[in-house]
C-alpha cells in the first residue's frame, strides 16, 4: 500500500480526517484537501505524518473549476496518480430553515459545495484514473463518496442538504455504471449523526434521541466508523460491489416495529 494515493477532500476535519486516520494506517499517502491556509491545518498534517506516510495539503474550494485543477496539478506533481478520490467535503446550511421559508442563495451555496463540487471532481480525476488504467491494466483505483442518511430521511429544516445529499448518491450510481468498462469501483458510504464539530450545536438533542433509541446502536457515530468503512473499499477489500452503498447510522434506517 505504500506507494498507493488517496486525496480526502474536507480531510483536515470530522469525518474526512476520520477517514484520513484509517488510510494513512493502510499505508496511502495522502492528499488533503480544504479551504483554510496551510497554517491552520499543519498540525493535523504532521500528525498524519506521524504514521510514516507522504502528505500533502491540495488546498482549494471544490465547488470551483480553477481550484479543482489546481488540485488535480497539485497531486500530478507531488505524486503522479491518484488511486482513491474520496468526495467527503460538504456543508450544512448556515441557518436551518423551513423549506416553505429557504432562501435561493442558500440552496446555491449548500448544492454548489455538496454536489456541484464533488461531482465535477469526480469528472476530473475519472478521466486522470482511465487514463492510468489505458497505461496500466493494473492499476487499481476507486472513488468514494460519502453522503448522508439524509439522501434518504427527509429533514423538513434543511431540505437543500438533503437534496444535495440525495444527488450524490444518485452520481454514485450514474459514476459506477460509467466507470464500469474500466473496471474502476465507485462506492458510497451513507454516515447516520456523527459526532463531529457539524454536529455539535444540536449535541443535547441527538443525546436525547439516542437515549430514546433512535438508533439500534444507542451511540453517536463517530469519524472513526466512517474511515474503517472507508479503508475496506480503498484497501480492495469489495472488489466486486460497485455502486454500492453501506450505511454506517448504527441501524438507524433499519426499520422497526
């Protein structure tokens, strides 16, 4: 795994570094991608570091072209190819509002981080990994996607999130059945309510509902249940499951009776 490559985007923070701990033990150099100055980040990176690996920050806002291909140019020079892409940043609104009362602008902000973005990723660096692929049959690479359980569970306060969310997983499906011909998996990972800093203004109400049995496993989800889903795929350890999605909610959408 060592001269493996995966780029995180949101990785710096909640789920992503979740993610981008479980990856850097698998031995994946890593590319981590956000919006904040390399500053604010560096000690995340050196921790990173700390497991022996490569690691470099693609700074850069997703939901832009420009900084898309900055990042895409980053990860050409710092390491030559990519093999897993894992379109993990996204938002919350800024105000959680009724969908009778959500303004325009903020469902353009929500949809162009959540959607727009990873998607038009996804374009980019599935045409850099067919790309390895031609060269090289053996080339092993993937995509991830990860949503939310919220494609599915409708919040009435902040429809634009779920919609976004909903999208994704949708563009799961329409990347895997593309990417199909080169033998190249595309899976999603859909986390239940993760204890995460955009989780961390509604902390006593979730208590409450775990308490309640909101979910089958009475806990809040943390970072690190999404990254060993997440080093399972990127590892090749579902080799035969893309378009996939595994729902980490700790049985949350199972229903009940």
């Amino acid at each position: 795994m060592t001269n493996k490559t995966a780029l995180i985007t949101g990785g710096s923070r909640g789920i992503g570094f979740g993610i981008a701990i479980e990856l850097a033990k698998a031995r994946f150099n890593l590319a981590i991608n956000g919006v904040r100055p390399q500053a604010a980040v560096q000690p995340i990176l050196d921790g990173l570091k700390a497991f022996g690996i490569k690691v470099v920050y693609a700074q850069g806002d997703v939901s832009k072209k420009e900084d898309r291909e900055n990042i895409l140019r980053t990860i050409e020079a710092e390491f030559g190819q990519l093999n897993v892409l894992v379109n993990n940043a996204g938002i919350a609104p800024k105000e959680r509002k009724d969908i009778l009362e959500t303004s325009e602008e903020s469902f353009e902000y929500v949809m162009d981080i959540n959607l727009k973005g990873p998607y038009f990723l996804t374009q980019l660096f599935a045409n850099h990994m067919v790309e390895q692929k031609k060269q090289n049959l053996a080339f092993e690479c993937c995509i991830i996607n990860v949503s939310s359980i919220s494609a599915t569970v409708a919040s009435v306060n902040r429809g634009e999130y779920c919609i976004s969310k909903a999208g994704i997983a949708m563009a799961t499906k329409l990347w895997a059945v593309r990417l199909g011909e080169f033998n190249i998996p595309v899976y999603e990972i859909q986390p239940g309510i993760i204890k995460t800093d955009m989780t961390s203004a509604v902390k006593e109400k979730y208590d409450k509902l775990f308490a309640e049995g909101i979910a089958i496993q009475k806990r809040w989800g943390l970072p690190e249940d999404i990254g060993k889903v997440a080093a399972a795929m990127a590892t090749g350890m579902m080799p035969y499951s893309t378009g996939q999605v595994v729902q980490v909610d700790g049985g949350m959408t199972t229903q009940r009776l």
